[in-house]
C-alpha cells in the first residue's frame, strides 16, 4: 500500500479522560522543565522571562534595512532576525545577469563585508541576538558576521544569534541550493564544528519545518521531516567527529504556526516530546540541554490573503498566541501586507504590538502550559507524535533523511498533501474567510512598500567601487586556497572568514566552492 499522511486528524465532538487512559500522564506530561519537556523546556517558561520577539526584516540595500533595525529595536523589539534577497539566497552577486529585478526586492542585497558592516552600523553585536534565514550560501553570510564582529572589537566568544543552515529542507520545500545534498553536508558539518570550539553561543543550525509547512505539508508531516532532518544534522555532527553534547545543545528548530489552532499547540507539544526520546534513546546524549528542542516561531505566511487584507491582522494574533501557548522561545508575526509586499513601517509596527498586547495583557504568559492536562490538547498531542513517529521510521527504512529525499520521498508526501488541501478549498471543505466565503465585490487597497529599481544601480556600484579597491591578486589567492581545502578535509571557515576580510564577493565564494562541489538539478516529483 502506498504510504500516505494526508488524510486530516480526526477531531471528535467530546475528549475525557478515556481518551488518555493508555497514556503514561505522568512521564509523557511531567513538569515544564523536566524530561520530556512537553510542557515546556524552562520550568517557570514566560514567568521567568518572555519570548523573544524578533520580526524578519529586510529590504533594499543595507542602508534601508539598518535603518528599519533601528526603528524596531527602539519600539521594543528584542533581537534581529534578517531577511535576504533572492540573489543573496542563490549565492550570486547583486551585478550578475541572473539578478536583474531582483535586488532588495524580497530582503536586503549582501555582497561584500561592506554591505554586513553596513547593515549592522550602531548596532553592537554583544547586545543583541541575530538570526539570519540563509542556507546555501550560509557560510559566506556568517563568516561575514563574524568578521563585523571582529571589526567592532567583540569577541567571537561573545557573539550569540542563530544562522538558518538547514539545507536538507531546501531540497524538500523551498528549492534555494547551490551544491548537492552531500557536499552541502560537509560545510555544515565544518560550521558546526568551528562554532562548537570558537563561538560557543552560536546556533549553527536551525532546523526549518517553517518552509516544509508553507509548501502545503500537514501538521504531522512539518512534525516528521523537520526531526528527521534533525536526525540528519545530529549524525552529521557526530561523523565529523564531535561528541553530541557538545553540539546538540546549540541546534534550534524553527516552527510554523498555521490556524489550525490547538493542532499548532499539539504540534510544538509533541515536537518537545519527541525529539528529548530520540536524543536520549537513540543517541545517548547525557546533557539534559541536549534533549531540550529549543523553537522559534513565524505565524503562516501562505495563510494570508490579498483579498480583505485587514483579516490578516486577526489571523496572525490568532497564529502568535498559539505558538505563545505551545511554548515557544522566539516569534515572529507576519505583518498584514506581506501577501502584497514587504512590510510597511505601519504594518510592520501593528505586527510588532501584536505581539507585545499578547505579552503584557493577555494574561496568558501567567501560567506555565495553561492547556496541559486538557482532554483534547494532549489526546492531540499523542496523535501528533504517533504519525510523525510513523513517517520518521519510514524514513529511516530508507537510509537516513539524504536517502529519502533523493528518493523524493518527502516532496511526493508533501504534493499529495498540498493537492488534497486545494481540493478541499475548492470544494469549500475547508473556508478561508474574504477567499472562498464572505466574498466582497469591492476589495480594500492599502499602502504598500514599493522598492524602487533605482536600489539595483545603486547596489550594483557600490559593489564596482569595493572591486575597483580591493587587491584583487589577493582575493584570487585565498578562493584559490578554499578550493584545494574543499577537495580535502580542512575546515572551510576560517578560509572563508579570510577572504571576506580581502572583499571577496558572496558569488566569488560560492562559485569557487561550487567548482569543486559542482550544482544541483532536482529530480523531477512524480
């Protein structure tokens, strides 16, 4: 039989105590704080300290951006999390044909070390956390980091935030690669052992289900793959030669949170469980903060609608609050406009107080897990880690996460799953209100953020004057230096790190890399 999970959970009308009588409540539940961490990985959670409210920004060049930082940080954002253009995302330069009409359109344009100064200037990077969503190119933008650091006089010791990293879920879900699944193993697998001895704060990897659940995923599928990509990146780890507690701490996960409200909560319930058994039962880690699923959260992007864009304001509020009530250590909130654009300066702020009147007057953050223990909540919950436990042992019969996705395992899942669900909205199964019921003839137009072509020649001749400046004889020499150790087994970054400081570009990098490694040409989903 052909192995499927799209089919919904079942969801029945009343849930007692009958529905939990096979369930071990008092391991499986526990406390918050202890294994296995269902009820939270902090055992006081938001009465210690809240979640860290960190909005995705980034547009045009990094004069634009820094300037956005600024203003979020003043009306009390906590940390920074970066968003990128698409040719920074594929690893080539803002003057390469291939990025025509793309620069700063949907994040900041980084081409040089000048840019990240840039993009970064007032901001010292020993008082704030930085997570940047990068993957393919992901060494080239966190040597960059490391190296502003430098420049301000912070120690690496010092420096703390999270680099995205996590290339197996490009090869599922959102198709930004450069290299092959096993050579882009290999420059993690060199990341984390560098950051694990030299920047012990850093979080080398966070493993995305975000963009598995924004291809069309169910919740149980987002649950499976992004654990087994975690599995992945843990074995990665140790084949390199680390001890897994040396490491494992310092891996975070990255959740979406849809509007299925309490199946979100379940799911980031079930996430903690899950991944403490597999840490302590499969790979024997000792360190408790190696069983500890550490999650950040964004609100759905592809829930919201250009049709009644105001609705998107409760549709967030809605998704915030059930990542807030699964415990989450970070959020993110989509703004009402980024269906049609990047953020406005106004709607990026609504998105921000959002998040801060669920904080400060929701009362919510009062109570350790105030939904633990409920009927439904855990009964889901238990359903949740039964199919994603079901899909990762699927995986495994297969070799390993690698395996199944050049088998095209998990895209085929992930189709079949994003195919039922526009089915069922055709057939208004399932309602997205303003889309397929409560249609209006006459639609509200709002403001949005437009980023003006000018950016691309602007960008493109700061990046002709560093070229014009820089000793080019000595970018050639260290790219030169990165292909030999690619061919061998020498750690990459610190030969990453010196050629930034000589101004090598992010497409020079990539591409000497990808001389060795070669590119990457999906195999078609059937």
């Amino acid at each position: 039989m052909k192995f499927s999970t799209i089919s919904d959970l079942e969801i029945k009308e009343v849930y007692t105590a009958d529905d939990l009588k096979n369930v071990d409540l008092e391991h499986d539940l526990g406390r918050a704080g202890e294994y296995p961490y269902t009820r939270g990985i902090h055992e006081t959670m938001y009465r210690g300290k809240p979640w860290t409210i960190r909005l995705f920004s980034g547009f045009g060049t990094a004069h634009e951006t820094n300037r956005r930082y600024q203003l979020l940080l003043e009306q009390g954002q906590h940390g920074l999390s970066v968003a990128f253009d698409m040719p920074t995302l594929m690893g080539i330069d803002s003057d390469d044909p291939r990025s025509l009409g793309e620069v700063g359109k949907c994040g900041v344009a980084i081409d040089t070390l000048q840019d990240m100064e840039i993009l970064f200037q007032g901001i010292p990077l020993d008082q704030v956390t930085t997570s940047m969503t990068i993957n393919g190119p992901a060494m080239v933008l966190l040597a960059m980091y490391f190296v502003v650091a430098e420049k301000q006089g912070v120690a690496l010791s010092k420096v703390g935030g999270t680099i995205q990293n996590d290339i197996l879920k490009e090869y599922i879900a959102q198709k930004e690669w450069i290299y092959p699944p096993r050579p882009s193993m290999r420059i993690i697998q060199d990341m984390m052992v560098f950051c694990t001895r030299d920047v012990p704060k850093w979080n080398t990897i966070s493993i995305s289900g975000y963009h598995i659940r924004e291809a069309g995923s169910t919740a149980a599928q987002e649950l499976a793959f992004t654990l087994a990509d975690g599995i992945g990146y843990v074995q990665a780890g140790i084949e390199a030669g680390l001890d897994v507690d040396e490491f494992a701490p310092r891996l975070s996960f990255f959740f979406n949170a849809h509007s299925d409200f309490f199946e979100e909560i379940a799911k980031y319930r079930a996430a903690r469980r899950l991944w403490a058994k597999i840490m302590r039962e499969r790979f024997h880690a000792k360190d408790p903060r190696s069983w500890k699923l550490r999650f950040h959260t964004q609100t759905a992007g592809c829930s919201l609608t250009a049709q009644q864009p105001y609705n998107n304001i409760v549709r967030t509020a809605i998704q915030a609050l059930s990542g807030v009530l699964g415990g989450t250590q970070s959020l993110h909130t989509n703004s009402l406009d980024e269906t049609l654009a990047l953020p406005t300066e106004f709607s990026a702020r609504v998105a921000l107080r959002t998040q801060q009147i669920i904080a400060e007057e929701t009362g919510v953050v009062n109570a350790v897990d105030p939904l633990g223990g409920s009927f439904f909540v855990e009964s889901l919950t238990n359903t949740l880690e039964q199919e994603a436990k079901t899909l990762i042992e699927k995986i495994d019969e297969m070799g390993g996460i690698i395996a199944a996705i050049e088998k095209n395992f998990p895209q085929q899942e992930i189709a079949r799953a994003a195919y039922h669900y526009q089915k069922q909205l055709e057939q208004k199964e399932k309602i997205i209100v303003g889309v397929n019921k409560y249609v209006q003839t006459e639609e509200e137009s709002i403001e949005t953020l437009y980023i003006d072509e000018a950016i691309q020649k602007k960008q493109v001749a700061a990046l002709k004057k560093i070229k014009q400046e820089r000793q080019d004889a000595s970018v050639r020499e260290v790219l030169e230096q990165m292909k030999q150790a690619a061919r061998g087994k020498q750690n990459l970054m610190p030969l990453m790190m010196e050629a930034v400081r000589r101004y090598a570009t992010l497409g020079e990098m990539c591409e000497a890399l990808k001389t060795v490694f070669g590119g990457y040409t999906e195999k078609a989903v059937i």
